[in-house]
C-alpha cells in the first residue's frame, strides 16, 4: 500500500475501466479484477448498500473463480445457454448481469455526485438507488434501504475515505462514468444480441 495509488482506490477503478473499455471483446479476468476494484465503494456508503455490496462481491467472486476456465464474456453466455442454465440462480450468466448492475449503480451515483452541490449524498444515493436496484426489489429491501440512507456518509467523508479532495474525485468519477459506460453497454448488447433480455 506505499505507493502513491494504493490508497486511492478511485484512481484504480478509472484506470481499469479505461482500459476494459478499449477492448472489442471483453475478457473474464480483467473484467472481474476491475469490478472487485468498485467492491469497497458500497462498503464506503454505510448500511444503506449493505445488501448491494454483499450481493455484487459473491457474484464478482463467482466471476473471477469462472474467469480461469472461461476466456470472454460472449463465453460465459454462450456456456450458459448451451447449459439451458441462463436464468439459473448461481449461474454465471445471471450473475453477470447483476455485477453490470452495481457497475451502473456507481455510475449513476458518480454522475449525480458530480453535479450535486452541497455535502449530503442522500439524493445522489437515492437516485442511483432508484434507477438502478429499487424496479428488482421487493418492499422489504427497498424500505430498509429507504431507511439506511439516514446513515450515508457526507461527501467530504467518502472523499476523505477514497483519500481524494473534490476536484480530483471528480475527474476520476468522470473518468469511470465514461469508461464504464462503454462497457455496459458492452455486457447489454451481448445480451441482448442473445435474445436473452437484461430486465430479469
């Protein structure tokens, strides 16, 4: 952790998803590698995303154990529906498709985080939770994220966790917005090229 970038996990997420977004085809281990890299950003927001970040580090986990046997992205679809297993709670498949999620939700979260003055991360946060997570939730969930929202931290405390002042998070959170975008959009054309849909 010396080095200057250890600490600035920020900086790392922008750079990973720079360099996935220049890929044609994306492949399994440095895509799993950049998604555990945004891990510790739900574990910066507090209870409010606790059941984000528990759910998004067991599939990026599913992922990264996938990655040593299976090369691309297009690969894990095409294993998947060849397996008749696509929509199979655990395959690698769906958990794909919820990793993107939480990719999404960052990126959301960073877009509004960029544009909203002030220091409280309540409408950013509801937002990016709104848009993203709330339409796959049922009542119970999104009440207790409703509720955990009391407990976010304040901007300059996930700055100062992320070991960034605010122009600088700024240009990385824009930096990943960009990248991420790219591979997003990536994951949803794979799918969707499959017939396989991305609302379930």
């Amino acid at each position: 952790m010396g080095e200057e970038d250890g600490e600035k996990p920020l900086r790392k997420i922008a750079k990973a998803f720079e360099e996935l977004a220049e890929q044609s085809e994306i492949a399994v281990a440095p895509f799993s590698n950049a998604c555990a890299l945004v891990s510790p950003l739900f574990g910066c927001l507090g209870i409010a995303f606790k059941f984000a970040e528990r759910d998004y580090v067991a599939k990026v986990k599913d992922l990264s154990e996938a990655s040593s046997s299976i090369l691309t992205l297009q690969a894990v679809l095409d294993q998947d529906i060849l397996a008749k297993t696509v929509q199979k709670p655990g395959s690698h498949t769906r958990n794909l498709l919820r990793v993107k999620r939480g990719l999404d939700m960052v990126k959301v979260l960073f877009e509004q985080i960029i544009v909203t003055e002030g220091d409280s991360l309540k409408e950013a946060a509801s937002t990016a939770y709104s848009k993203v997570f709330a339409p796959y939730h049922g009542w119970a969930i999104r009440k207790a994220v409703a509720a955990g929202m009391y407990a976010l931290p304040t901007k300059p405390q996930l700055l100062r966790k992320l070991n960034e002042d605010e122009n600088s998070a700024k240009i990385y959170m824009q930096s990943y917005v960009t990248s991420v975008d790219a591979v997003v959009a990536h994951v949803d054309k794979l799918f969707l090229s499959k017939d396989l849909g991305i609302d379930w």
